[in-house]
C-alpha cells in the first residue's frame, strides 16, 4: 500500500511538470506575422486603443499588456509566457480531476488538448 502511495505522489508531480516542458515546445520555433502580430500590437498599445476594441477584448488585452511589461517586449518571452499559461490550465485540469479519472487516462488527453492548442500562444482573447 504505502509503494502505492508513493507512486502516485511521484505521478502528481511528474506528469505537471512533462505537461509544462511539452507546452513549452516550440516556443522559438520562429515568429508569427499574421494574428500574433496583431494580438502583440494590441498589448503594447493597450492604453490608445479606443471604441469598441478596448471593450470587445479587455482583460485579454489588458493580461496581455501586463506580460508585455513583464517580458520587457520580447516576443520569445511573450511566447514562453502564454505557453505558461497553457501549461497552468492543463495542470489545474489535472489536479483538479485526478482523483475522479485514472492518472494515465486523464494525462493522455491533457496532452492531446495541449497539443491540439492550435491558436498562437499569445492571442489570450480565445
């Protein structure tokens, strides 16, 4: 019983942390010049938008010029930060449904939903 226990503690640590390291994947694989680019401009510009842009997307805007300070402007670390915030999604999926649905079942399909993650890490209003 208590190899048992030992397993699955090690299993709740583990397999977070491989959930984070394949959500950080690619993550400087190249830059995106189409959405991302946009998603980026709304964030560094966040304090001049106006109309209905500054409504539609607020707190996406508003979380992606927060990161934009953090990550001094760099799309790598823009990148690295919403690929974090995929990652931490998955993770508190997995510690909150861990005890309702087998550990291998339940970590199987958080990677297939982190990588079916299809849209470009930094555009958070999706």
């Amino acid at each position: 019983m208590k190899g048992k226990e030992s397993l699955t503690k090690k299993l709740d640590i583990m397999l977070p942390v491989f959930l984070l390291l394949f959500a950080l994947i690619g993550c400087n694989q190249g830059a995106d010049l189409t959405d991302t680019t946009y998603s980026l401009g709304n964030y560094l510009y966040f304090r001049e938008l106006s109309g209905e842009w500054i409504y539609a997307t607020f707190f996406a805007n508003a979380l992606g010029h927060f990161l934009m300070l953090l990550t001094g402007h760099r799309m790598l670390w823009m990148n690295v930060a919403g690929s974090i915030l995929i990652a931490m999604t998955a993770i508190i999926v997995y510690y909150g449904l861990r005890n309702h649905v087998q550990r291998g079942i339940l970590f199987v399909g958080e990677l297939i939903a982190v990588g079916l993650c299809w849209c470009p890490r930094v555009i958070f209003y999706n």
